[in-house]
C-alpha cells in the first residue's frame, strides 16, 4: 500500500539472524530512539533498527510478567481512538492511548520502559526467571 517499498529497503539494513547482537550494540552505544519516538513513525519510516527494538521491547515486557503484558494489550484495545475510518498517521489521541495502557498494565511511563528495557538489553536480553 503505498509506502510500503520504502519500509522494506530500510528493513534489509539488518542482519536477520544476528538482531539480537544488532539491539545490544545499539544499547552498548545508546544509539536506540526512545520507544515513545518509535510510536510516532509511519510504516515507511520503520528501519531495521526501530524494528529490532520494538521486537525486543515485546520480548521483554512479555518476559518481565505476561499477565501484565495482556492487561497493557487488552487496555490498549480499550483506549484506542474509535471514531471514524482506520488511519495510519500518528495522532495524539494514539499516543495518549498507549500511555494509559502502559501505565494500567506496568504502571511504567514510556521513559521508564526505556531505563527497565535497556538495563535487561545491557545483560545480555536472556530469559527473565
């Protein structure tokens, strides 16, 4: 649809198999954008690195409690925007959304999901016990 060449040139800059080494060394040299930045791209605005991250921000928040995770997810269904046709575009009404369900699930603001998310980055992204 439209835009989509342009997301999927910027998604071959990654090496597929080694994503988790390509998110660790952005951490390694505090490289990532913030995730309440990431949020606000458009499709063709996702490169490799935002996707390697987002992936990884998941993995984490799922790790770190997944009850937590499907009440964050479930809040997000809630919150969103209904009124009128689907659009891609960012909106503050998106945003404000995400906030509440990220707040409702974790009680994390989206700065605080960065500082917990990087210093698991930091160890090495290994499996939460």
């Amino acid at each position: 649809y439209g835009d989509a060449s342009g997301s999927a040139e910027k998604l071959f800059d990654i090496a597929w198999g080694k994503w988790k080494e390509t998110v660790r060394q952005m951490v390694r040299k505090r490289s990532d954008k913030q995730m309440k930045t990431i949020l606000r791209l458009r499709h063709n605005q996702i490169g490799a690195a935002e996707a390697g991250k987002s992936w990884s921000v998941i993995d984490f928040m799922i790790q770190r409690d997944k009850k937590k995770f499907t009440r964050f997810m479930r809040q997000m269904k809630a919150y969103w925007p209904q009124k009128g046709a689907p659009r891609p575009d960012f909106r503050p009404e998106k945003q404000k959304a995400q906030e509440r369900a990220l707040k409702d699930g974790f009680d994390w603001t989206f700065d605080e999901l960065d500082t917990e998310w990087r210093a698991w980055a930091k160890k090495g992204m290994k499996k939460i016990e």
